[in-house]
C-alpha cells in the first residue's frame, strides 16, 4: 500500500495592512517630554512638544505647559510670559504659572509686578518652600 500523504498545515498567504495611523499617547509624549528635559535634551524635548500640541492643539493646557517651560529654560522670556499668561487664563489658580511668571517678571526687570503677584501666590500656596524662597528672595533685593 502506498503511504498516505503527510497533512500540510494551512498556511494564512493573506497580509493585513493597517491604514488607520496608530493612536497617539499624549500621556506617554509628555513622559517623553519629561525625560528629555531632565537630560537637558531640548531639541528632543521640542519635539515632543510640538508633537503634543500637533495633536491637542496649542491652546491645550499641557501644549501651554511644555512650550512655555522650554521657552523659559532657553531665556526666552517674552514667549515663556506670553504661554505662561495663556496657562494661567486657562487655569487661574495654577501654581506653577504664577510662580514662573512672577520669576519672568523678576527676571525682566519687574520687581513691582513681581513682588505683587508673589503675594497673591503666598496667600494661595502659604506652606510652599518655592514661593516662599522667591518672596523672600524678592523682599531682600
């Protein structure tokens, strides 16, 4: 008797092709984000801002955030006050905008307004060694 044939496993020949662009984690670009500043990397941290305000617009809040701190690590201190003012119309209370703002302003040469917008921040944040090291650093000059 002859041998039977050997059973060949079917083999799928069909190539699937995803057309829809993979989904993009803003969660996972802002680490990115992150990372890249603390390595002082900013081209790289550049480019994972702009990818994040590409894809949430940059009003969003978190494109605010990361334009307007590589603004402000690169001394440019008219951008950084022009993001840092938009962060803080979208949310007034952020303590961040304002600590950074009144360090542009004090920067700039705007002891006055800096002093100011200090008091507001020590009422708001009382216990918060960063603003209070800032007040009192502007105080003493």
């Amino acid at each position: 008797a002859a041998p039977a044939p050997a059973l060949k496993a079917q083999v799928n020949t069909q190539v699937q092709i995803s057309t829809q662009p993979s989904p993009f984690d803003v969660r996972e670009a802002f680490q990115s984000f992150l990372r890249q500043t603390q390595m002082r990397q900013w081209s790289e941290a550049q480019r994972a801002a702009d990818q994040i305000a590409a894809a949430l617009g940059s009003g969003h809040v978190m494109a605010l955030r990361a334009q307007a701190y590589l603004a402000l690590q690169q001394d440019d201190l008219p951008r950084a006050r022009s993001q840092y003012l938009q962060l803080q119309q979208a949310l007034p209370e952020d303590r961040e905008a304002g600590l950074n703002l009144a360090l542009i302003e004090w920067r700039s040469g705007d002891r006055d307004a800096a002093a100011n917008r200090l008091v507001g921040l020590v009422q708001r944040f009382p216990n918060d060694p960063q603003i209070q090291a800032l007040s009192q650093n502007v105080r003493a000059q």
